[in-house]
C-alpha cells in the first residue's frame, strides 16, 4: 500500500469527474435494459470503494475511481427518469424529496464515517474496506429489492410518430454552472475550514453538516412544488447556492464556512430534483432521458472545469476567495435568467389536439 501523502490526489478526482462526465453523455446509448443497468451500477460502485482499500498501485485507484464515476451517472440518470416518472403517474409526486434525499443521507453517512475514522485514527486502507463493505450490503439489497424491470423509455430517434422536443439551453447551462459552483467549495470548503482550526473534531463537521442539509432541503422543497414552479424553486435555490459562495469568499472564518456549506448542501439537490422535474416537464416522454443526459453532462463539465480553475486562480492569487467569487457571480446570473424568463407552461408536445396554450398549468411532474 502507498504511504499516506504519495498519492496525487487531484488526479484521483478528475479521472472520477472525468467518468461521470463520460456515463452521462453515454447513458442514453447503453443497450442495457434499465434494471440491468441500475443493478450493475450499484454494484460496481460498492465493488470500486471497497477496491481502494485492498490495492496499492495507483493506476488500479484510477481504473476503480473512473469506474464509479460511470456508474454514479447512470444511477443518477436511470432513478432521475423512473423515479420522477413513476411517482408522478401514481399521484405520490411529493414523494420525491425522498428519492433524492438519498444523495444528502449518503454524504452526511460517509462524513460522519470519515469523522470517527480521523478521531479514531484508523489507516484510510481499512476506512475504504469498511465503507467499501457497507455499500455492497447496501446495493446488494437494493438489487433484490428492484422488482420488476423497470418503466424507463429510450429517446426518440426520429422515426416515425417519434417526438423529439428541443433542448433548453438555458436550463443546461444553468445546470453546469451549478456542477462548477457546488463542486468548487465542497473540493475548498473543508481545506479552509482546516486552515482555520487544524483539529479532526472540528472541522471534520464539515461533510456531515453539507449531507444533512442535503437531506433535509429536498424533503422541505418537496412540499413546495404544488405552489410555485420548477423554475421558480431552482432560481431561489441558485440563488442560496451564490450566496453561500460568497460568503466564504469575503469571510474566512468557521461560522462563515459552516453557513456556506449549509446554503450550497442545502441547495445543490433542490436543483437537482428540479432540475430533473423540469426536464420531465418540457420534453416528450420518449425523449426525456435525452434532455436528462444532456443536464447530467452539463453538470459533469461544470465538475471537471471547476477544481481546475479554483486551482489555477489560487496558484496565481495565494487564496480560494476569486474562484469562489466568480462562481457565486455566475451561479447568481443564471439564477436570474431562471427567473426572468421563465418557459412556456404548457410546451406543443403537452397539447391536446384543438386546444390553446394554457398559462395556467401547473409546476409540472
């Protein structure tokens, strides 16, 4: 096994990035049944985390990190389809929130897993294995409890009788700028808390508070989609997110980070969620998983660019306060660009023949 501090880990994290970029622009194309799909990706993650804790060279570390980069998009492309989907043709459209509270529970479990293994100091081998361990029970469950093969539709291919709704780039774009301006901080976040006060018990609460905001803020924007729309919610939360971000980059201290990680964990799932609903909302049912993949690659590229240019701009600058500004600027504008134009509400492909655009529908799935 390497020795603690050999390893560079800045490549460990873009070949991830760089993976889940890829399973995003490939997951629409894979000539795998979704449940097929849905069973290996959970899997394969498990095996890839277990992985780093019983290999020493770093090219197998790279392989394991790709590997569950891939997988995690097609996790989160596959569950983003059915499950929105699937819960809104049932009526149970507020059930959501626990869906994707799911990403929050998972961060804020590893957080306080790596919290007690920094206390406790146990080698980073065996805090891999355990946590490792505890994923594979997890999917292993998960496939079990699958069930049938699952609903999802392929896009449409523009055959005859086919629907192929156009992409709204500002939702895109939107959605990549969110990648860059989450991934920014939670990369920096937890460095500078560590600058500031150089003691595990203190700002190892960085990755369980970012979770458990996380969780908490999709149950809570569930209860508010009867009321305002997808657009209105994710603007709100963009907007949060900047905040967040620019509190960090004009105020080094504790009280400071601990409010930026719980304005960007508590935000960057609403978006997810709504992000999702909205694409469900604007595209024809056999084309969604196209509008979804193209989402989930905008926010894969807003992930790989981020680190790198944070990085960059503290080479030149000694400090993380620049990145962080022009993220929250940007994460800001496309807030207002949600807001200010928002999409029609009730797209062609949602029209019954004869009938007129209707201002009056609602948030969507």
């Amino acid at each position: 096994m390497m020795p603690p501090g050999t390893i560079p880990s800045g490549y460990l994290g873009t070949i991830h990035f760089f993976g889940y970029w890829l399973g995003a622009v490939i997951a629409a194309k894979v000539p795998l049944a979704p449940r097929t799909m849905m069973r290996f990706s959970l899997l394969a993650i498990g095996i890839s985390v277990y992985g780093m804790g019983v290999t020493g060279t770093f090219e197998a570390w790279l392989a394991l990190r790709w590997l569950a980069g891939v997988c995690s998009a097609w996790a989160l492309v596959l569950v983003s389809n059915y499950a929105v989907r699937h819960l809104s043709a049932r009526g149970s459209a507020h059930l959501q929130g626990w869906i994707f509270s799911g990403v929050g529970a998972g961060i804020g479990f590893a957080g306080t897993a790596c919290l007690v293994f920094m206390v406790s100091r146990l080698g980073s081998a065996v805090s891999w294995q355990i946590l490792g361990l505890l994923s594979l029970s997890a999917a292993a469950a998960l496939c079990l409890a699958l069930g049938p093969e699952l609903p999802a539709t392929r896009p449409a291919r523009g055959g005859q009788g086919s629907r192929r709704g156009p992409l709204d780039w500002r939702i895109v774009i939107a959605y990549g700028v969110m990648g860059a301006g989450y991934i920014i901080p939670a990369s920096y976040l937890p460095v500078m808390a560590r600058g500031i006060v150089d003691a595990p018990i203190v700002f190892g609460w960085t990755w369980p508070v970012f979770g458990g905001a996380a969780f908490a803020s999709t149950l809570i924007a569930a209860k508010l989609q009867g009321r305002f729309t997808n657009r209105r919610i994710w603007a709100a939360s963009q907007a949060v997110m900047a905040f967040g971000l620019l509190l960090a980059a004009v105020r080094q201290d504790i009280a400071a980070i601990i409010i930026a990680g719980v304005c960007i964990g508590g935000t960057f799932m609403i978006i997810t969620m709504t992000g999702m609903r909205e694409a469900h909302r604007i595209a024809p049912a056999e084309d969604v998983l196209r509008h979804i993949a193209v989402m989930t690659t905008a926010f894969a590229t807003g992930q790989m660019i981020g680190p790198v240019f944070a990085s960059a701009v503290h080479d030149l600058t000694g400090s993380f306060t620049v990145s962080l500004a022009i993220a929250g600027a940007a994460l800001a504008a496309t807030a207002l660009s949600l807001a200010v134009r928002p999409a029609p509400l009730n797209p062609p492909w949602r029209r019954r023949p004869g009938s007129r655009p209707s201002a009056a529908r609602g948030p969507g799935p």
